[in-house]
C-alpha cells in the first residue's frame, strides 16, 4: 500500500511516549494507544505489519541502515526519525530502540519514542539531506551503509563525538 504524503504534521504531548515491540524481524507485535493515535493507524492495522509501515519517504535509507547494525550489534540505538501517518500526515521523534533480550536469546526490540524538538529537528534535516544526497550518488545496494559512513565521520570530525552523543546531546539541548 502507497501512501500520499502531505505536509500536514502531527504532533503529541512532550509528556507523551509512542511505544512498540516488535518480533526479531522487525513486525509489530505490540502497539501503545499514543502510537495508535498519532500514526492514526488502528491497532489491526499495525500488528504483525513491518515497523517500516510508517517509514516517511523523506528519511534517508542510511538512518535504518544505522539502526540494524547497532541493533545487530546488541546495542540501543537513538535517532531522530520522522514518520509517515495512515492518511498521509507525518510526524517526528526521538527514537531509543533496544534489544529485548528473554533467557539469553533476542526477542524482538522495544521502541519508545517522544517528540522531537523543532530546533533538534532543523538541524538533523539538514544532516538528512546530506545523507539522501550521498545515497542519490550510489546504487541502490551501496547508498544506505555509504549515507551512514559519510554522516557518522562528519559528526565525529565536526563534534568529536559519536553518532550516538551528538543525537543524544541534540535532543537535550533543544527540549
């Protein structure tokens, strides 16, 4: 199913987390009222769907490249992401997304999200952009871990910081 992307953006309450799980292959195995409400998705329609039901077109590829291989690694991952809703609309959060872990063996993953601030949001769009830029330059198969690499040593050799503590310290610095 294709979904007309529009400029109308959906927003929640600072106080207010959308929370999911998923199995090990990234399907929707449970929904929070909040991510019901905002994505505008009922609860039928997202479970046992991939998580990427609301991927917005305008996220690089290189941000969920990122996220699978920190997963991958058995680390949490934080990012900004910006999603697309059932009728079209989009929202953005900060994104913290964590192996669930049961008796030794992966689960599937948590994620809790919370609303990105519009500063945060401003400056990681104009990373965004870069990143989609990178990818427009390389084949499909080479762009997402290409956009990754590209913005990963740009915020090292800018911030001298990790991915990880620019995105962090960017949230908190603009909530």
């Amino acid at each position: 199913m294709s979904i007309q992307h529009s400029s109308k953006e959906v927003t929640f309450a600072d106080d207010e987390f959308i929370v999911s799980k998923t199995d090990t292959q990234g399907r929707i195995v449970y929904a929070n009222r909040v991510f019901m409400r905002v994505s505008n998705y009922p609860e039928s329609d997202l479970l046992g769907q991939h998580h990427n039901i609301i991927r917005h077109p305008d996220m690089p590829r290189g941000v969920f490249y990122g996220l699978w291989k920190t997963l991958e690694a058995g680390e949490e991952f934080f990012g900004f992401v910006k999603n697309i809703t059932l009728d079209g609309g989009y929202y953005w959060v900060f994104a913290n997304v964590t192996p669930d872990i049961k008796e030794g063996k992966l689960d599937g993953y948590f994620s809790v999200r919370r609303l990105a601030p519009i500063k945060a949001r401003e400056e990681i769009e104009e990373i965004y952009n870069e990143m989609k830029e990178i990818e427009r330059k390389h084949d499909r198969g080479t762009a997402p871990e290409a956009s990754w690499s590209a913005m990963v040593d740009k915020v090292k050799q800018l911030h001298h910081m990790s991915y990880e503590e620019f995105v962090i310290n960017l949230f908190n610095k603009h909530r």
